[in-house]
C-alpha cells in the first residue's frame, strides 16, 4: 500500500478542515509538502473547482486553490512525491488544454504527475463556464480517451465522437509517455470507466460496506481480470475518514482501519488528519509512518 495526502489549506472542505487553514497560505503548504517528501508520502493532492455556489459551500466547502499552479509550487520544494490532481472536472477542458497544463507541470516536476479526473456534478458551476451539463457523460468517456491519445506525444491526432485534433504541436508534452490515470466517482458507472480507461478507481463518500460491494462487483467481471494481467497495476485509491492520532488508542485505531481499507482492496490510501495546528498536522504526518505504517507492513 501507499499513502498519499489529502492536502490541507489548498481546499477547504466541510467538516474536516480546521480553523488554522483559514488564514494559512504558501508558506504553510510549502512546510507541509517538504515534511512529507522527507517522509516518503506517496502524493499531495489538490482538487478543482473554478466557482462554488454560495447555496452549496455548506456542504462542498468555497476555497479550492487552483491544481495546475498549486502542484507546480509543491514541485519546485519537493524532490519525489508525487503530484496527483484529486480531481480535475474533465469535461470543463479540451483535451489538449488538459495534456498542455498538466503535461508542463510533469515536465517540471520531472514526471510526478498523477492525473486524477472526474465527470463533475455540480450544475451551476457547468452553467457558469457555458459548458453542456445534461451530455457530459458521452464527452467524458472522448475526453479520456482523447487524453491518453495526447499526453506524451508532441503531435498528437485523435478522431472520436467529441474531439478531433491533429495538425498541431504541443511542446512542452508530458514527461512521462503514460501517467497514471486515475478516475473519480462513486458510482460503479465510475468504477466501469476506470477499468475502461484509467489505471485506478478513485472514489468519494463511500464507506467500507460501500467500498466492498463495489470491488467484489468488478471483480467479478471480465474488465477487472483483464486488467490483472496488465502493467501498470490498476489502482484502488481510498479515502477513510480523517484519522486522530493523539492517543495510543488513536493509533490503534488508525491501524485497524487501514487494515480494514487493505483487506477491501485498497492499493493506495488518501490520509486526513483531525488536527489544531500546522505544528501538530505536521508532528501526525510523522507519527503516522512511524507508528501505523511499520505494523500494518508487518
């Protein structure tokens, strides 16, 4: 298993951000993203969202730093972690915009990039850029793969049902041929589309239960055996609920709901934090892989 994190301060999300982020800013996301490089975290994350209705920010919370410019400042104070979008709302780009803006950030960040990606669900906000909400599930499944078509490639020619490109240079493209593709969601229309497409299943707001029901559906299918066989692996990347490490019960805890997310199936694990302070969000990313990490590999 890998652990990435939920990254603090760049999203504000209802109910599990405290009130330090709030003024936190550069400096705070930088000092986060250097402890847990030196920790050997897996990802960083940050999501997107161009305009929160004011109805909604109750529940999806308003401030979502934007993934292009965020992940290229955690590039350049980091050295290996990885760079994941968590996600980009796909059907709000054109593809090519998509491999040019994150095909530079992997470039700089000498191929870190994780491409996370979600069909959006919000309509206002589709509304607001002028973008069709009530099609988006056909142009979604071109859009994807019109992106793998396009990254890594400098001249790149795609004919689908939505998008059609050819003739044109993108330079700089991605430094990786292939980044990993992950695909959000939570549904199993999800979950077929990132066996279709993507090397890993990304899902939200599902509990365990949830998260099982699903996975022992795919597994039962010819998708999921097919991509056994295939390299990379496919990914399933979840997120438990946000963990509290103050005490030795704490931590107990957190090892057995990790063990819970592994036995479900879980290759990679998006870590939250209940925390006070930077000093102490920084002081629980250590003591997680100090003291979760080691017994859950034992």
């Amino acid at each position: 298993m890998r652990f990435g994190i939920v990254t603090p301060v760049v999203t504000l999300a209802a109910r599990t951000h405290a009130d330090w982020e709030r003024s936190a800013g550069p400096d705070e996301i930088a000092h986060i993203a250097m402890a847990a490089d030196r920790l050997g975290y897996s990802h960083m994350t940050c999501s997107e969202h161009v305009g929160i209705p004011r109805a909604a920010v109750a529940v999806r919370g308003g401030r979502y730093y934007d993934p292009a410019a965020t992940l290229g400042y955690i590039a350049a104070v980091t050295k290996q972690i990885r760079l994941l979008t968590h996600v980009v709302v796909l059907p709000y780009h054109h593809p090519l915009e998509v491999a040019k803006t994150y095909g530079t950030v992997d470039r700089l960040s000498k191929g870190r990039l994780v491409l996370g990606v979600g069909i959006g669900s919000l309509e206002e906000e589709f509304n607001l850029l002028g973008v069709p909400f009530a099609d988006r599930g056909e142009r979604y499944e071109d859009a994807l793969r019109a992106v793998r078509a396009a990254f890594g490639v400098e001249r790149p020619s795609y004919q689908g049902s939505h998008y059609r490109f050819s003739d044109f240079v993108i330079d700089p493209c991605s430094d990786q041929s292939r980044p990993l593709l992950w695909v959000g969601g939570r549904s199993r229309r999800s979950l077929r589309r990132a066996l279709s497409f993507g090397d890993g299943w990304d899902p939200f707001g599902l509990d365990a239960t949830q998260l099982r029901e699903a996975i022992d559906w795919a597994r039962s299918t010819e998708a999921w055996k097919s991509r056994q066989r295939e390299s990379p692996p496919f990914d399933l990347v979840l997120t438990p609920e946000p963990f509290d490490l103050e005490s030795t019960a704490d931590v107990e805890q957190a090892r057995s709901i990790v063990r819970t997310y592994r036995e479900v199936g879980a290759t990679v694990v998006n870590i939250r934090f209940r925390h006070r302070s930077l000093r102490q969000y920084v002081e629980m990313l250590q003591r997680f892989v100090e003291s979760v990490v080691p017994r859950i590999e034992a």
